[in-house]
C-alpha cells in the first residue's frame, strides 16, 4: 500500500478547495470568531470562506501600500500559506478582516525593505502610505458629485496624515468598524479609532470649506 500523499503549498502555488458554494452555506451566517476556529481546528471549507471572501479586499488594501502588484499576490500567497501551516496553535480573532490587513500590510513593509520588525511608526514617517484613490463607489465621491467638488475633496485627502488615510479608507472604502479599524491599525482602544477618524473628517470639513 502506497503512503498517502500531503498536500505541498508552495511559495507560487496556493491550493484551495474548489466547492464555494458549501463553503459559503455553512459559514456566511457564523460569526468571525467561529470561522475563525473551525479553520484552526482544519476545517478546510473555513479556509475556502475565509480566502475567498478577504482576497480581494487584500489586494485593494495592499495597493494602498505598494503599487508592486506582483508583490502584493505574493505577500497575500505567504500569509495564507503561513496561516495553514500555524493550523492548530492559531490565537483567537475577533475580525478576520483586520487581521488579514495587518498581516498583510506587515508583510509588504517587511519586503519592501523596512526593517526587520514592524515599527508601528514606519506608516506616519511615509506618507506615499495610503494614497486613497476614490471609486466610484466611495461614499466621498457620492457625496460630491461635481468635477470641482471631487478634485477639490482629492487635494484635501492628500493632505491629511499617513494613519488618516489609512483609517478614512478601512472605514469607508473597506466598510469596517471601529472595532475592526482599531485592530487593523493596532490600537489598543477602539476609542483611538473613532477619534482619528473624526479628527480626519474635521480636517477634511475645514480644508474644503475654507
């Protein structure tokens, strides 16, 4: 009888679970906590819910970091091959999303040749981070419809910090909470996240207004 065959993950290959419907019968209405551990305990549907519902909100998230997209497939392919290698010893999530986009934005700093650990402050010394492109989507864009009003509201986002671009885009591009922002951005209080925000917003109000 012959070994069974493991499956190999390698650096340029992911492998996933083709069956997304199943997957997503049996995890769209858990929470982010039980996915979450059914995936830990090798639940590979979890996995399957888990990557095709974040990987494209990655790759937009990550090419608010870097526009090397090439970079970015393979930082989103190392996390997530890092992820089913940890199986078993994972620690406990409270938003899949926000952990996905610091992991991924800890990645793409580490590539790109910042440091060999993370320094929380790397974001507010470079401000190319979080160049927020708006869609047409974006509620800011809804909200000013007229050509001068969106050019005027691009000047004034350029002009607010590194981490207020960065918090402006999780919660109106990305649609997350506070809760989930303050993850993300490694506060340790959800309260830092909703002041940054308004503080970004009354930014916004007096440059656009004046």
């Amino acid at each position: 009888m012959k070994p069974e065959k493991k499956e190999i993950l390698s650096p340029t290959k992911l492998v996933l679970p083709l069956n997304q419907s199943e997957s997503l019968q049996q995890f769209e209405s858990k929470t982010d906590e039980e996915v979450w551990d059914a995936f830990d305990k090798g639940n590979e549907l979890a996995f399957n819910f888990i990557y095709r519902v974040h990987i494209k909100g990655m790759f937009r998230y990550g090419s608010q970091v870097t526009c090397d997209t090439a970079l970015i497939k393979d930082c989103v392919q190392n996390i997530f091959i890092q992820l089913r290698e940890k199986r078993g010893s994972l620690s406990k999530v409270n938003s899949i999303k926000g952990y996905l986009f610091i992991s991924l934005q800890r990645e793409i700093i580490r590539k790109l040749g910042k440091g060999k650990s993370f320094e929380k402050n790397s974001i507010e010394q470079n401000e190319n981070f979080f160049p927020i492109t708006l869609s047409h989507e974006s509620i800011l864009i809804q909200r000013e419809k007229e050509e001068e009003k969106r050019g005027l509201v691009r000047q004034a986002l350029n002009q607010l910090t590194a981490r207020q671009r960065q918090a402006i885009l999780l919660f109106y591009e990305e649609g997350m909470s506070y809760k989930e922002i303050a993850e993300a951005m490694e506060f340790s209080e959800v309260k830092s996240a909703r002041k940054i925000i308004y503080r970004a917003l009354a930014t916004l109000k007096c440059i656009i207004i004046k």
